[in-house]
C-alpha cells in the first residue's frame, strides 16, 4: 500500500480520490479508506467502505490489466459514490 501511495498516479474529483498503480499478478487489488474527518462515527465509515467496494465489483470484469489501487474518500456524499467510482476509472483509462 504504502508503494502504491509514494509511486501511483492519482486522480480525483470533488467525492473521492483514486490512487493506482500497475502490477504484475493477474488480478486487481484494491484497499478503500475513509478518514474520520470524513465522519466521526465508524458506522458510517463502514457504511462508505461498503459502498465503494460494492461500486468497484461491479466494474472489476471491466478492467484491463491489474492494478493496485486505493479510493480515498473525501466525502460522506452516499448518493455520488457509484458515479464517483466509475468516473474516476474512466479518467485513469482503465475501463
């Protein structure tokens, strides 16, 4: 994690940022963090964490190549997170 956080690319938008970098194993990795100045209350969290994880699966068979990436929230906005998911994987030109 902490390699792809000195040495990936990064995009973002107003909701989340994208961090990535290309690896050599035949499957993508993915981490989701969601800071508490986010949200002070872990439930929510984890409730953002889902989201996310939920938002990327369903783009996963969409994928060229593998990665190692990380979606950093920046935003409790629940409503945008799909969109800001799929945004940002079309931005980094990986769908």
């Amino acid at each position: 994690m902490r390699n792809v956080l000195r040495r990936g690319k990064r995009i973002a938008n107003a909701n989340m940022q994208f961090v990535f970098l290309l690896n050599q194993d035949k499957t993508p990795r993915f981490a989701f963090v969601v800071s508490t100045q986010v949200d002070k209350r872990a439930t929510k969290r984890n409730r953002i964490k889902r989201l996310m994880r939920e938002a990327a699966r369903h783009l996963l068979p969409q994928i060229r190549g593998s990665i190692d990436a990380i979606l950093i929230a920046r935003s409790k906005d629940e409503v945008g997170i799909t969109r800001s998911v799929d945004e940002l994987f079309h931005k980094a030109e990986l769908l």
